[in-house]
C-alpha cells in the first residue's frame, strides 16, 4: 500500500515535498482523488500527497465577486457558500463520477489543476479565466504566490494560467482565488428533434452565430423520446430570455419546429450534459474527449464509426466530442488518432484500464519542439522530477 502524506497547512506540505526530494520519493499530488484514473499512472512506489486536509474558505467578498480557498475544500461546499449569495462558478466544473463510475468529492484545488470546465465554457470561458490567482508549492519545497484578488493585465510570466491545466506536475496547489459571477435570473433551453449530426452542427453554428447570447449549445445522437436532441441554452432576465427564446425558434424554423423546455427541466439536461451522463460508466468501454472544429466534428465521428462501434455526443457546438469505445488493448487509439491526423484536432483519454493508461499517449503527443519547451517548464518549476511524473507525458 502506497504511503500517505495529508499535510493541514502550507508549511507541512512545503516540509514533505523538500523531504520527498532529499528521498528522491516521487508524489502523487491530489485533492479528493475523484480524477486519480485520469492521465497515465504515477509509478507505484510514489507516496501520496493529498491536500483534502487543507480545507476552508480563506475568504468570500460576495460585493466583489470574489473568493479565495484552500485547496482541499470540496467543490460542493463551495457551490453552497456560492449558492447563499445566489452566485455560482461562471465556468460550469464538470464532476466526473458518472463517466469514471465513483462517487469521490472533488475539490476546488483539483478543479484549477485540471482546468476542469463544463458546457457554459461557450460563453463565459474555462476554469482557467475563472482563476485570478493561486499560492503553490513547487518541487524544491519553495512556496509561490501569483494573481491576487482583481482581475487586471500585467507584464511577465502568467504563472496562473500555467498552473491551471498542468495536473500538479509544476506544483502542489496551496489556495485558490476565483472570481465568480451572480446566477441568471431565468435558464430555459430549446430542442430541435430528429436531426442528424451534420444537421445538428449546422444548427448549433446558426445558434451560436446568432445576437442571442447562447450559453450551452450540444447535440445528442440518441437522446430524448429515443430521438436525437439538438439543444442550446438561453439564460438571463426573465424577459430577456423569453425575447431570444422566440427569436430564436423563428431563426430555427429552417431546421424543423424547435420545443422550449422550461427551467427545472433544462437544468436536468444541463446537468447530465456536464457530466457526460450520456455515457455513464460502463464496463470495458473507453471514453476520449476530443476537441476538433465543430465543422469537421461528423464527419470524424463518421470516420471513426467505420473502425469501431462508439457512443458519443457533442458540446460546445460541435467543438468538443464525447466519445466511448471499446477499451481494448488501446482503447481504439489507431482509430481516434488517425482520425484526427486528418481532421485537425486534439483528443485526450479520460476513461481506460490502467495498464492500457501505461503503454498509450493519454493526451496529445505534442511535436518536439513544444516536448522540448513543456519539459523544459517542468525542470524549471521540479528540477527532481517528484512531482506527478509522467502523468502527462510519459518522460516529463
């Protein structure tokens, strides 16, 4: 059994990092573990550094839109804090739970080391333009503080958005700062029956090309009433939104007769679009998030049918495909990868077997000169390697 470190402040897992590095002891950095099967395994001697223990709001400024956590403090306690003040994250975090088939508590460190972000990244960006500032520990044990507490464009190395996204390979998050933003007022969505992929794009794109301000906009192939669903989401005033809801039917009529489902409704189907609901665990099935141009995202689909049977859906218009395959002996790499050679794209493996997660690129293999730049940030932030090795790249 793996060797656990669960440090409650800064200055113990700043302390357990330096005597990591004097061990030569590489780290599995995590929060709630509710993402551990993602990415390629740590190798198995690796202690366990969990920042679950480094919990709490360090504080929330509802006025300014504004909060600032430890790392480990479990994203439902923030949706709470956030939900009292009738607030939310703009960027929608998916919990992964229902692809990966558990039932761990994610945490708001985790979230930002992931750049964990759901359908409404559209319209009001990622976890990572969210993110305003960060306090981590890099692999020399050396604390380090970026960002702050208002949004503002300065010169130099944003070390925020570096951080957000790199899976604690350059650091162990400490705290977090996030801006946030107040809930709509009114949320319904509109759904287009019947339609196929291609039509569905097509669809998404006049939507999103639309003065409308759509917030979700994705495609089911076999959703509702056993029908595919083509569905986007309008949000804000009341009356606003009832103005483009009707706006936008008309837009619509050229793609078939569009039903309005009303806000308690359109929040469950919201829900299970950010979670990949659609493709909820199953045993001995593959899941690759693929992110392509949303023009070219059927006719990828299409080719990678031919090799292999899939399930999947669209977000974000068509730009970001859910996909699950047979997990075999490599999860259907040849397929998805060939595929995207010629379709322009990136496709990441979120769901496989471990020893498959071991022998095959989990994310995309990047060309040599960016292997060269990425290791070389990797040497800069953990000159001994000891944190998260390999967890994104097999010799980083």
């Amino acid at each position: 059994m793996a060797a656990f470190l669960q440090p409650r402040d800064e200055r113990e897992l700043s302390a357990a990092i330096v005597e990591a590095g004097r061990a030569n002891t590489s780290l599995l950095v995590e929060g709630g573990a509710s993402k551990s099967s993602i990415g390629r395994p740590v190798s198995d001697g690796a202690t366990i550094l969990s920042t679950r223990a480094l919990g709490g709001l360090v504080f929330y400024e509802p006025a300014e839109l504004v909060f600032r956590a430890r790392a480990g403090t479990r994203i439902a306690d923030i949706v709470d804090a956030l939900d009292q003040c009738n607030q939310m994250l703009p960027f929608e975090p998916m919990d992964y739970g229902q692809v990966l088939g558990n039932e761990r508590n994610a945490t708001i460190g985790g979230i930002a080391a992931t750049n964990t972000s759901g359908p409404r990244r559209i319209a009001s960006g990622a976890c990572r333009d969210a993110l305003i500032g960060i306090r981590m520990v890099n692999g020399l044990g050396e604390s380090i503080a970026s960002g702050g507490r208002v949004m503002k464009n300065v010169t130099g190395l944003d070390l925020v958005k570096l951080v957000c996204g790199a899976w604690g390979t350059l650091g162990a998050i400490s705290e977090v700062t996030f801006r946030v933003v107040p809930k709509p007022e009114c949320s319904l969505s509109l759904i287009l029956h019947g339609l196929s992929d291609a039509e569905a794009v097509t669809a998404l794109a006049d939507a999103l090309g639309s003065p409308f301000s759509v917030s979700g906009a994705a495609h089911i192939p076999n959703g509702l009433r056993s029908q595919s669903a083509t569905i986007v989401r309008l949000e804000g005033f009341a009356s606003s939104v009832r103005y483009r809801a009707a706006a936008l039917t008309g837009l619509w009529k050229a793609h078939g007769a569009a039903d309005i489902v009303g806000q308690n409704e359109s929040e469950k189907i919201w829900r299970s679009m950010r979670d990949a609901t659609y493709l909820r665990a199953v045993e001995n099935e593959a899941v690759w998030k693929l992110s392509v141009a949303p023009s070219k995202a059927p006719a990828l689909v299409a080719e990678i049918q031919r090799a292999a049977m899939v399930r999947h859906f669209y977000d974000w218009g068509g730009g970001l495909v859910w996909l699950a395959i047979e997990a075999n002996d490599n999860a259907g790499k040849d397929a998805v990868r060939a595929a995207l050679r010629r379709a322009g794209g990136q496709a990441t493996l979120v769901k496989a077997p471990r020893d498959v997660r071991e022998h095959i690129a989990v994310h995309e293999p990047l060309p040599a000169a960016m292997h060269r730049l990425v290791a070389g940030i990797k040497a800069a932030f953990d000159p001994r390697g000891i944190l998260n090795p390999g967890r994104m790249y097999a010799s980083i």
